[in-house]
C-alpha cells in the first residue's frame, strides 16, 4: 500500500514505528490570533464596525458641509431667490422657538420681496407666448387683407381691360354693307386713341 503522505489519515503500520507526525501548533491554528494577544476574531470583528461607525460619521459630516456650502453666492442671479427660499425653509425646520431672527435673514428676505416685485413685473413665458401668438396672429389677418385687397384690385383692372378690348374690336370688326372693313370707324378710333395719349 503507497504512503498517503500528509493528505489523508493512514494506517500507524503503513508510516513505520519511527515516522509518526509531530504536533505543529503554530501550522495548524487557522484563526490568526488570540484574544490574549489582542487580535482575535470578536476583537477584529469590533475593529471593523468602529472603522465603520467612524466612516459614516465622516461621511455625514461631509454632507453637512456640502449642505451649508449650498446655498452661497455662486448660484446664477436669476435661480438665486429659488436656494434663497430653500435656505429658508431649512433655517425654519432646525430653528428652536428662541430662535430670533437674524440681521442677515432680514436682508436675504428683503431681497427676495425685491425680487418676487420684479418677477411680478417681468412677463412670464406663458404670458410672453400669449402676446407672441396675438403678433403673429395680427400679422396673418393684416398680410391677408392685403393680399385680398390687391386681388380685388388685379381682377378690376383685367375687367376694364376686357372691356376696352371688346370695344375697340366691336368698332375694328364693323363692315359695311358690302361686307368690307369700315374705314371711317377705324380712322375715328385711332384719332381717338392718339388723344387719349396726349
């Protein structure tokens, strides 16, 4: 039978009388540590939830920073009244009742009065809109009667043109009674023409 070597138990006969294993107490502890030596398993495990307890509390501190840098001067001027507001409503949430009002509180809501007036003041984009479409609305109506004025126009001038042309060919196309052209009439009318042009 072959020697299994350290990867299974064997037979004390199969290894010999002199081949028994040593004990090796350092190779065999799989948990690294103890807790006399103040690195054992509960003492790790209690050193990883206080770096974690420790990185929350970093981590929410961070998030109040950021909030109190949120509303500063680098917002653009026409959204600032909007943060202003925010700022306010937070302010009002965290205030104890003898909270009194600061100095600064009363400028930023002076401010902000100012601004609300302006915003009254200036148009809002519905109301922009609305007057934009009556514009255009008037220009269609104004560009239409226009152009319907100068089809009435256009077709009264054909009219009188039809007309003239159908006198001047009633008078062209007599003939006597022989059935020639009348000369007469056609001289009358030209000598009526050149008058008429000078």
């Amino acid at each position: 039978m072959a020697a299994a070597g350290r990867d299974g138990p064997e037979p004390a006969a199969a290894r010999g009388p002199g081949r028994k294993w040593r004990w090796r107490p350092v190779l065999l502890r799989s948990v690294v540590g103890s807790v006399q030596e103040g690195r054992g398993f509960a003492f790790r495990r209690k050193q990883k939830i206080e770096w974690q307890y420790r990185k929350s509390l970093k981590k929410r501190r961070q998030v109040h920073s950021q909030q109190d840098d949120q509303f500063t001067d680098t917002y653009p001027e026409h959204l600032k009244h909007l943060y202003l507001a925010e700022e306010e409503k937070l302010k009002k949430r965290r205030r104890t009742p003898d909270d009194s009002v600061s100095a600064e509180e009363k400028l930023n809501k002076a401010a902000e009065s100012a601004r609300t007036r302006e915003k009254f003041k200036n148009k809002t984009s519905n109301q922009k809109a609305k007057e934009e479409y009556e514009k255009i609305k008037a220009e269609h109506s104004r560009k239409k009667e226009e152009a319907e004025k100068r089809k009435q126009q256009r077709e009264e001038a054909q009219r009188l043109y039809k007309k003239k042309k159908m006198e001047a060919f009633k008078i062209l196309s007599k003939k006597t009674k022989k059935g020639q052209p009348n000369l007469n009439l056609q001289v009358e009318f030209l000598l009526q023409k050149i008058q008429q042009n000078t």
